[in-house]
C-alpha cells in the first residue's frame, strides 16, 4: 500500500521511481500490472516474514533457549544453539545484589555497590536503579526463558538462583 501512495505522489510532482532489479516500462499497460504484482508479493513476503520469524522465536522458548540479549551474569557463544552459562565471576555481582536486597537495601544502594566493586552491566554501563530491579525480578535467574516478555519456559540455561530465595527477593 505505502508503495502505491509514494510512488503516486512522486509521480504527480514529476518524479518517476525506476527499479534497478526489475526493469518495468510504465508506458506499457502490463508494465503498470507486473509493478503492481511486485508491490503485492513484496507486501506478502514482509508479513509472511514476520509470522515465521515469531514462530521459530516461539519454538526456541519453548525448546529453552534464550531470544534475547543474555543477562548480567551469564555468557553465551555465538550462534543458534549456544547455552547461556554461568559466568562464575559476575555471577558473584548479581548474587550480592540479591543479598543486599534481601538485607533490605534500596535498588540505589545496591547499584552503587556493585559499581564500587567494579561490575558493569551486560552493555559495559554503570548500574542503576532500574537496571537493578529489572535484574532481581527476572526469571532467568530462576533458569527460565522467556518470549515476548510474558511467556516464561523452562530454560536450557543453569538456575543462578533458587525458588525459595528468589521468591523472598520478589516479596522483598
């Protein structure tokens, strides 16, 4: 659709649009049908993309394996069926957070702590507040998965953090 609206409005200030991949002649009635076709497989093709990208982000969530960018405290290879594991240094990073938040600390706090001792998050920042919280509330810790951020799966990646502990952080 956006394609038939640019290219009418290009084409009434004088501007015709021109394919390099697939030389149409506009002065030809078949040439306006096969530009239209394109128009219409290039819309189908964009939509059927989207639906069979869900899917298989779906499946790998369901098979346990992590969409997204990896969690502080994990490290993962390169490529399709890499795990996420423990990485046993920074790990130490989210397990003091945990128990600060557990001695009753604000996110703040807990944050310039783990700043103070010198751990940076996933994107090699400074911790805050609110990536602090997000990372006490996640169930990845809890070796979860999980898709479109509502659907939480039995993960392939290893638990940093038990049901009972994480359970008390969340009423914490």
């Amino acid at each position: 659709k956006d394609a038939i609206v640019y290219k009418s409005l290009l084409r009434e200030i004088g501007i015709e649009v021109y394919s390099v991949c697939e030389p149409i002649d506009r002065d030809d009635p078949s040439g306006i049908l096969i530009e239209g076709m394109h128009d219409v497989l290039a819309d189908w093709y964009s939509a059927n993309l989207s639906r069979e990208t869900i899917k298989g982000k779906q499946a790998r969530a369901e098979a346990g394996y992590q969409n997204n960018a990896i969690p502080f405290g994990y490290v993962k290879d390169k490529g399709k069926g890499a795990i996420a594991e423990i990485d046993l240094e920074k790990i130490k990073g989210y397990h003091l957070a945990a128990k600060l938040a557990l001695e009753g600390e604000t996110d703040r706090h807990i944050a310039y702590a783990l700043n103070l001792e010198g751990y940076r998050t996933t994107k090699k920042r400074p911790f805050s507040k609110d990536t602090i919280a997000a990372m006490l509330q996640s169930r990845f810790y809890l070796g979860e998965v999980c898709y479109h951020r509502r659907q939480w799966h039995k993960g392939q990646p290893e638990a940093a953090q038990d049901h009972a502990t994480w359970g008390h952080l969340q009423a914490k």
